[in-house]
C-alpha cells in the first residue's frame, strides 16, 4: 500500500512479506531495490522521485519473473520435442 501527503511531499509505504522461511533470494529483491532507492534519495526533490519508481520496481520485477518463467517452459518444451526426434 502506497500514501502521499501533498503538504509534506512524502510517500508512506506498507509492505506485508508473507514468504516466510526456504524462498529464494529473488522474491525479495523488490523490496531491497526500494529500500535501496528510498536510502538513495537525500533530497526533497529526489525522494518524490524515488516514492513513484517504487511502482516501477514492482512492474521490473513482475516483468523479470514473468520473463524467467516462460523462458524455463520454453526449455524445458525444447528439450521434450528433442527427445521425441531421438
């Protein structure tokens, strides 16, 4: 969840990680990435920036898993159709 407060130019951000124990490192990249932007901006003018590329964040990581996932399916389909012909 994501709040900005005209008067003060701030952004104010919930996060829930709901992946407790074996997940891998990458399910929470996207949380270390905004940390990383939101340390990143000392400035005023910087840190309204920083609040709106937290979405953008979000959308690069979907994209990447997403990304990664077809790319395994399209492996592993690779591999099967190949197996067929041998």
């Amino acid at each position: 969840m994501s709040s900005f407060n005209i008067s003060t130019s701030s952004f104010t951000y919930v996060v829930f990680n709901m992946m407790h124990g074996g997940w891998p490192k990458v399910v929470q990249e996207p949380q270390t990435r905004i940390a990383e932007a939101i340390q990143h901006s000392s400035s005023p003018s910087t840190r309204l920036g920083a609040g709106c590329f937290v979405h953008l964040i979000y959308l690069t990581s979907a994209a990447r898993w997403w990304t990664n996932a077809l790319h395994s399916v399209n492996e592993q389909l690779i591999a099967y159709v190949s197996a067929l012909f041998k």
